[in-house]
C-alpha cells in the first residue's frame, strides 16, 4: 500500500462539492489471489465546465485500460501521480459520458487489510474510510452516491455484494443496489461460506432474507449474532419508526479484520469475534457485545447509509449517532441502570483518557492527516454522550420529533453537524449555537459545585473551566445540563430529579421551602460527560451509596469512596474503613440487581487510579498503584468473608448456560467474590471453578485470579489442549495471561509468548490480544525500567510495515506518557523517538506519533 505517501493536512474548510456527478457505477469483478480484474464502468456528467476529472487510486493499482465512451484519450491527457488519476477536462465530453476502467489488483498480498484483501481463503473487503481506491480508480468520497451494480466472477461457491441478488450462476453472480451510495459502503466477499438463515417481515409486510454466514462447522455459534439480528430490526421499527429498505440482509464473519465491523449497505462484515459465541467459547460480555455490535452496524442502515456524511470531518454524525441508539437498544435489553453505568466506566477510561493527553481533539476535528487516527472514542463514545445530553435538553418529545424531521429532510444526503443541530432547532425552536461547542471543542470541562445553605434555602453554585488541548487554548463556557435531586436527613428524597442548565463561566441556583439541610445528588444519570468536582466527606458518599435513588448517582458514591481510599494508599497514606464498610453494606442487600451489585464491587482498575492522581495534580507510581489496590482488596476479602463466600455459593446459576441479563448478573456478582476471596483463599475456589465450570465467563474469572497468584500454569496447558485450535478462545488465552501476569514478570511473558508459533502477529485480534494485553497491565506496560514501552515499539515498528492501521491504534497505548515520572517518561520518549524514525514509517504511525511527542 502507498501510506507512506506525504499527503499535506486535510482541512474541514478545504471542503468543496465534486465537480461531476456521478449517476450509475458498474463493477465486473474477476476474483483470483495475486491478479483480481476490476472492470469499472462511471456514468459521469460534468458540473462545471472545464473541470479536470481526478480520481483517488492506490499507487499499486495496475492500469490496464482506460476509456471516455468507449474511446482511449491521448496518452498525455491521463496523468498519475501519487494517489491519483486525472484525466484532464480537454479529454471529456461538455455533457453526460462514461469512463471505463481496468486494473489488476493482487488481493493476496494485501497485509494491511483494506480494499480488497484474502483472509483465510476468504475474499472480502473494507473500503471505509478510504480503502475503496485500493479497488478501482474512483471518486473516494462520501458525497458522491450513486446506485451499483456488481457482477462477480469466481469459482468459489459463496459470492456476495451489496444490494439485492439479480443472476447466480456458476462461477458468476450479479448484485444490484439500488439506493444510492458512497463507495465506502460498497462490499464484496466471496468464498467457501455457509449460512444461518431466517428472515424478518417489517412492519410494512415486506419479508427479508437474513443469513449470517461463516465458516463450515461455526454454524452453532451463529445462531445468538442472528437473535440479535431480528431483534434490531424490530426495535429500529417499533422506536425510529425505521424499516429496512432491500430483499436480503448479510452478515459475514471473517477473521482478519482491523476492526469491530462494517455497515456495508446489505452486506455487514464483521470481526468474527463479534459474530460467533458459543457458552464454551464466549464470555457473557461477548455475548453482550456482539448483540450491541450486531444492532449498531443495523442501525448504520439508517444512521449512516441512507443518511451519510459529507466528508471525514462529520463522522461523528453517523457514528455518534449509531453509538447513542445501540446504547438506548441495549438498555432496553437488559438493565439500562446497569448499562449507563457500564458506557460512564468505559468513557471515562477511553475518552476522558484521550480527552486529558496529546490526542485529544473534538468530536467533529477541522483537520487531520490521515482519518483512519480519527475513528476514536472521543468520535464514537463522546459523540454519543452529546446526543444524550440534546435529548436531555428538548426532552424526549422534541427529540422524538427532530428525528423524523431528521430522515424526512434528509434521506439520500450526504449531511453535516450543521445539518443536524438544525434539524433540532428547528423542530424544537431551541438555539443551538452555544451547544455546538460540543462539536467543536476538544477537551473534558471540570465543574466546581458548591453548596450554600440558608433559611430552608440551598443554593448550588457552579464553576465551570475546561483545561487546554492540543491546538485550542480558549475553551467559551457551554451548555452543560447537571441532573439534581435533593435527599431529606433520613434518606428520603425531598426534590426529584431535576435538570439545572449551566451556560455561563459561573452560576447559581436556589432550592426553596427545605425543612432541613438536604443532601445534593449530582450528575446523576451521569447527565454530562464532564468532570464534576465537590467537596465531600466519605461520610456523606457513604449515605449516597447508601441512599440515593439514581443508580448512576449511587455507583458513584461507592466510586469515590473507593478511589478516595485508593490515591491515599497508594500515596502513603492510611486508609479509612468507610469504603470497606459501606460496600459489606451494599452487597448484602439481597434484593438489589446483582449486576449492580458487581459493578460496585469491582475496585476501580490501577488505570483509572492513576487518571485520578493526575488529576489531582500529583505523579503517579504505577507500582504503589498496584500494591495499593491489591491491599485494599485483600483487606475487603479478610473484612466480609462469610459474607463474600456466601455470595459466591448463591450466585451459581442453575440449569444450562444462557447468556441472558439475569444470569449473566448473577455470574458477575459471583466471579467479583472469587476475585476478591482469591486475594485470601490461596486461589482454592478458582481453581475449583476452572475444573467444574461450563461457561467461559467462570472459566476465563478463575483463570484470572490463578494467573495473579502465578498458579496458572496447569489451567492455561488445559485451554490449550482443549482449544488450542480455536483462535477466538486462543485470543482470550494469550491476553489474559499479558494482562493478569503479576508486574514485574509481565513483560517477560508477554516476550514469551510473542516467541511462540501460534502468535499469528499478522492476524489483528492475535496481535492486540497481546499487545492489548500488556498494554492493560499498567503496571507491567509501564516498568521502571521502560522494557514495556520497548517491547511495544519493536512490535509496533514490526506491524506498521505490514499493517499501518492496526499498528497507529495500537500507540495509543503511549498516550498517557506525559503524567508519569522524569524515569519513565525518559523511557517512553525514547521509545516513540524510536519508531518516529523507521524510515518509511506509515502517515497512520507518523501522525499519532508525532502528536504524541509533540
Ligand atoms: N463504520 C464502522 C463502524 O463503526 C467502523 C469502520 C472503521 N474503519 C476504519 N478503517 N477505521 O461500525
Ligand atoms: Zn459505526
């Protein structure tokens, strides 16, 4: 691939439309591993008179012809340079023409897995964002949308593209979409492929083929992707009113794949790691992920694919948007308390992580080297986060209703975050020039809150500041909408749930007629993503953790009070007993959701302390970290127990396995008590539960706690021997043992197993269940003596020859170098420095590199 090409920065305002439109495109594809044909018939008319048409196209594209309605143009009218074609404007008709490619590709050499790629025998694609000019020579943009029609030839038995099957024959078929679309949304996949099938009837009557398709013999673990499937497709129907608009539906599982999945248009390819699950295989946070994954590359349907994106800068339009409604599906699956919860954690460790270091940039960036850095938490999750909190401020009728005016006005576009906000502005009449800072702005705002009470009067005055980011020192207030509610002395709620707005630097608001002092719950629902910041005695988190009625609220009381007495021991200081005790609390409260209770039970991971510390302005020691949080789980397990062991014998959940929210609630409560009687029973009950357990969710929790021990070694050889062939379980096998390995030994396992045979490093889950691995053993990654960060360049530097997108997400296990001590940021500069300067470095790699050293 021709990434090593300078290409100058990309700038939102740089944007200008194409100047053709293109009306109908036509692909012939013949498929063989070193020389595909690709046939490309454009119906193309210019806009502007004397236009030159330039097209994207990989430097490895061979050109074997080109033709302007059937003529070749003189030789000296077609130029290449670089990444592009141009044929200049002398060359073209003034009105409608057609131009006609053909080039060779050589799929099997293709590592880096974008364009047109062979994975295991399997033929497949990925052309978002801007693989598709590794297919043909086109306009690779996504405001130009067109129908396709798509003949495939090959022997293999299984051929597929978007759209709707016109011709199957041996060795040929023929697909033909007819709703316009942009190229990144073209797919092909062909190969020896067999499918689960069922079919959905939309509400309109229309029935639908749905087939998800994998490998001979996975059958059996594709029947949950396929629930999933059907369950999607009536929840867009029965809460957006969207139906989906071809005759079949495909999913595809392949196992190279760079990333989760892909919303072709009729044709989603998925990682297989999110497609296929059986109880033995998968954990019930597989289980869980694939049911959101499966309905977020559904929902692209319509948040995405009828509606695009005008250019890279907007992708958070369709994929904020796509985050914000798998996230309202899963809630209503399973536990919306316990799933807000859930997205708050992850936020906070992947965005507030990125949002406080040297990548943070806005949900929708004004420039950019290379996109494929942008596809982003702060792009996905944090764009999410902005749509809940436009909903919280029209409430959920005004939402409801911009959404229609959404799809009304916009179906078949190619729009932009302007577009958007002002469909809301003008279903709702709210101005939303302030909230667009959402948009524009990088960086996490921290509110100071502080209380005043008078007279049966409490006033709640905030501060607001967001510290400066890459590129943006002047951070205007925005609109932050804070969810309060009051609670009475004995724990009753005096005032429910109310949503203050915040739209200036400082401001304050009055609760009337209180007989007594209440006690503030904030933030709750977590109702912005910002850092909000008071002052509170554990005494007073104890009685929310206690008390509050908003589980979001209540989960992070219990929080605080653990990260309170986590930075103070891993600080040097003695921790009080008001976490320990309140948590004994929570936790025998048998008629409170296990899922909750779990959550609440995990400790904060060693990550999330050191981001507190940071925070607090202090330099955090990765190994006091460690300890500190070993000790106070050792001291919770001595504390409760009786009470721990009980939850554990009660919490098995009887009859065969489902992967279904209660269950799986049970099961998390029940692996976060082994955990933490791990830390005291010598690994006796882990070791049991290996032995016995039928799931892979018990098996990979007593794994774990073996593994901290260093008492691993005979459970990891049965893995082996049992699915020593299965690569989805090998993943888990390899990771698992990066990231539990006590600290000082992990980067010595980790080289251990980089060593082995089966450490397909090429194949992106092998790769970043090590890599990944070891990255998430914090104290591990970050030894004093910089062999993680060294261990991780020599593998980055590896995999960027080979494949630059997997190896300039994976850097971001640097991103955080700048907080910790003079010792190891010495270490990590070195190592960054190293890979800036491989010759021939990738833009991806160069790009996050350079931000990093920056
Ligand atoms: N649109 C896909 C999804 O979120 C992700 C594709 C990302 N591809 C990439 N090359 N960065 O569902
Ligand atoms: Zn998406």
């Amino acid at each position: 691939m021709s990434q090593t090409d300078p290409q100058p920065v990309q700038y939102l305002a740089d944007y200008r439309p194409w100047p053709f439109t293109l009306s109908e495109t036509r692909l012939d594809v013949t498929l063989a591993p070193r020389d595909t044909r690709v046939r490309a018939e454009l119906r193309l008319t210019p806009q502007q008179a004397g236009s030159d048409l330039v097209l994207d196209g990989g430097t490895e594209l061979r050109l074997i012809s080109l033709t302007v309605d059937g003529q070749q143009p003189d030789p000296s009218h077609v130029i290449r340079e670089g990444e592009r074609l141009t044929v200049v404007a002398a060359a073209l008709p003034q009105g409608p023409f057609t131009l006609a490619t053909e080039v060779g590709i050589d799929p099997a050499d293709n590592t880096a897995f974008e364009g047109l790629y062979l994975s295991n025998g399997i033929f497949c694609t990925q052309c978002e964002a801007e693989g598709f000019r590794h297919i043909t020579f086109y306009p690779d943009r996504p405001d130009v949308m067109t129908t396709f029609s798509v003949t495939i030839r090959s022997d293999l038995p299984v051929l597929l593209s978007n759209g709707n099957p016109v011709s199957k024959a041996p060795g040929v078929a023929e697909w033909h979409d007819p709703w316009p679309k942009p190229c990144y949304l073209f797919a092909l996949v062909a190969g020896d492929l067999v499918a689960v099938s069922d079919s959905f009837t939309t509400r309109s009557g229309r029935k639908v083929a749905l087939n998800v398709w994998v490998r001979p013999g996975d059958q059996h673990r594709a029947d949950f992707a396929m629930q999933s499937l059907i369950k999607s497709m009536k929840w867009d129907e029965d809460v957006y009113g969207r139906e989906y608009d071809l005759d079949v539906f495909n999913i595809v599982a392949v196992d190279d794949f760079n990333m989760g999945a892909m919303e072709n248009k009729g044709l989603n390819i998925f990682n297989s790691k999110l497609v296929l699950a059986s109880p033995e295989t998968a954990t019930d946070a597989d289980y869980e992920r694939i049911e959101s994954v499966i309905a977020h590359e559904y929902f692209h349907n319509w948040t995405g694919n009828r509606i695009t994106c005008r250019d890279w800068f907007q992708l958070c339009l369709k994929e904020g948007l796509t985050v914000f409604r798998d996230q309202q599906f899963t809630s209503d699956m399973r536990s919306a308390a316990v799933k807000r919860i859930e997205d708050v954690q992850a936020l906070r460790a992947r965005q507030f992580r990125e949002d406080q270091g040297p990548l943070a940039h806005p949900p929708r960036p004004d420039h950019y080297e290379e996109i494929n850095n942008f596809y982003t938490a702060t792009v996905y999750e944090k764009g999410a986060e902005v749509i809940g909190m436009l909903k919280r401020l029209v409430g959920n009728d005004g939402y409801a209703k911009a959404l229609d005016l959404y799809f009304d006005r916009h179906d078949g576009d190619a729009a932009t975050i302007e577009d958007w906000l002002k469909v809301f502005e003008d279903a709702t009449g709210r101005d939303l020039a302030q909230f667009k800072r959402w948009y524009t702005d990088a960086g996490t705002p921290v509110v100071e809150m502080s209380e005043d009470w008078q007279d049966g009067r409490l006033t709640l005055s905030f501060r607001q500041s967001t510290p400066p980011t890459p590129g943006q020192t002047e951070k205007p207030a925005r609109i932050i909408p804070i969810a309060v509610g009051l609670l009475g002395p004995n724990g009753d709620e005096v005032a429910g749930t109310r949503v203050l707005e915040l739209s200036e630097d400082s401001q304050s608001f009055d609760f009337d007629g209180l007989s007594a002092r209440p006690v503030v719950s904030a933030l709750r629902g977590f109702s912005a993503p910002i850092i909000l910041r008071r002052d509170l005695d554990d005494a007073t988190r104890a009685f929310l953790l206690a008390h509050d009625t908003d589980p979001f609220a209540r989960w992070e009381a219990g929080r605080e009070l653990a990260l309170s007495a986590l930075t103070t021991l891993a600080t040097g200081g003695e921790a009080g007993s008001s976490y320990i005790a309140s948590i004994g609390a929570l936790i025998a409260e048998d008629q409170t959701d296990p899922a909750f209770r779990a959550l609440s039970l995990n400790l904060p991971g060693e990550e999330e302390i050191a981001t507190r510390l940071a925070y607090l302005g202090q330099t955090p020691d990765p190994d006091a970290i460690h300890t500190a949080r070993t000790d106070l789980a050792r001291r919770i397990a001595s504390a409760h127990e009786p009470l721990l062991s009980r939850i554990y014998d009660e919490m098995t959940v009887p009859g065969a396995y489902s992967p279904d929210a209660v269950s799986a609630a049970r099961r998390a409560l029940r692996i976060a008590a082994l955990g933490l009687l791990g830390r005291i029973d010598g690994g006796e009950r882990a070791e049991v539960l290996f032995g016995v357990a039928g799931n892979m969710t018990e098996r990979m929790a007593a794994l774990a706690v073996l593994l901290r021990l260093g008492h691993g070694a005979p459970a990891l050889a049965a893995l082996l021997d049992e699915f020593g062939d299965n690569r989805l379980v090998m993943d888990k096998w390899f990771s698992i043992q990066a990231m539990a390995a006590p600290p000082q030994d992990a980067v010595a396992v980790a080289s251990a197993l980089a060593e082995r045979n089966d450490f397909d490093w090429k194949n992106p889950n092998r790769f970043r269940a090590l890599l990944g691995g070891l990255a998430a053993n914090h104290a591990g990654f970050h030894s004093v003596d910089g062999s993680g960060y060294a261990f991780t360049a020599d593998w980055l530097i590896r995999m960027d020859a080979v494949n630059p997108q997997i190896a300039a997400r994976m850097s971001t296990a640097f991103e955080t170098w700048p907080r910790y001590d003079e010792m190891r940021r010495a270490h990590a500069r070195a190592a960054l420095e190293r890979i800036a300067s491989v010759k021939g470095l990738s833009r991806n790699t160069r790009e996050m590199v350079s931000r990093m050293i920056a």
